[in-house]
C-alpha cells in the first residue's frame, strides 16, 4: 500500500488541531486540575499533553486507514467527527466552566462514541479500530477521574 502523504498529514491534522484549540480555550486547565481533590491514581498534569498528543496522532492515523481503505464508510467517518466535536468540547465544560456532573456525563457519551467509531473502524481496517483502543482506555480512565472529582469536589 502506498502512503498518501498529504491524506495522511491531513488526518493527523485534523484531531490535534482539535486538541489544540480545545487546548488553548482551556489555557489554565492544570491550575484548576492542581487545585481541585484529585483520587488515586490521578497522574500529574503534565503527563495529560503528552498522552492527547500520542492519543491524537493515533486517531489521525486510523482515520486515514479508514479513508484510504477502498472500503470507506461515510457512516464511520460521520461518527469519528462527532466524537471529535464531543471530545473537543469536554475540556471547556470541565476546566473552564468547572460543570464536574454534566462533564461526566458528557464523558459517558463521548466514550459511547468512540466505541462506536472504534468497531465501525474496525470494520473497514482491523489496524484502524485496534489503534483506537488505546483513546476508548484513556477516556475510560479520565470517567475514573472525572466522576471522583465530582464525587470529591
């Protein structure tokens, strides 16, 4: 198979400048996250850039799989923008507007979403779906986070 290189830079792209702008709204998000009673387990705050950069160049990846996978799915593709639309706007709910429940919540839909994008990729590309197991297990540990700071706050 042959690269792509601009469908695939253009995947990649897409969901870190997603991140990156949800970023930049949500600029002092460390400062509140050190602020508020954290559970076990939760990590420091700089590992959160680092894991979203990895996390995002794995989506991109995959959804350049899917793309260039001759079997392309509209469907699939619909369902990974609105995740991203979902998983751009968590930060702001969470950090900015400090709403833990209804961030929660949010959250709960959002990994639905990326269940369902992950078997739909899968579906058209095994290495698709597999690479974002990965985004559905750390969004699964941010649930773990978010409801016990709910729950502690």
């Amino acid at each position: 198979m042959k690269i792509e290189w601009k469908k695939l830079i253009s995947c990649i792209a897409i969901p870190l400048i997603v991140g990156g702008v949800s970023a930049l709204l949500t600029r002092g998000s460390m400062e509140t996250f050190a602020s508020v009673n954290k559970p076990p387990l939760s990590p420091p705050g700089w590992l959160f850039p680092i894991v979203w950069t990895i996390l995002y160049i794995l989506m991109g990846v995959a959804s350049y799989l899917v793309l260039t996978s001759g079997k392309m799915n509209r469907t699939a593709l619909t369902v990974y923008g609105i995740q991203l639309a979902f998983n751009f706007l968590w930060p702001i709910l969470f950090f900015n507007l400090e709403l833990y429940l209804l961030s929660f919540i949010w959250l709960v839909i959002l990994w639905l979403l990326i269940l369902i994008t992950t078997v739909l990729f899968y579906i058209i590309s095994k290495p698709a779906g597999y690479l974002m197991i990965p985004y559905l297990l750390w969004v699964t540990f941010a649930g773990y986070l978010n409801l016990a700071i709910y729950l502690l706050n």
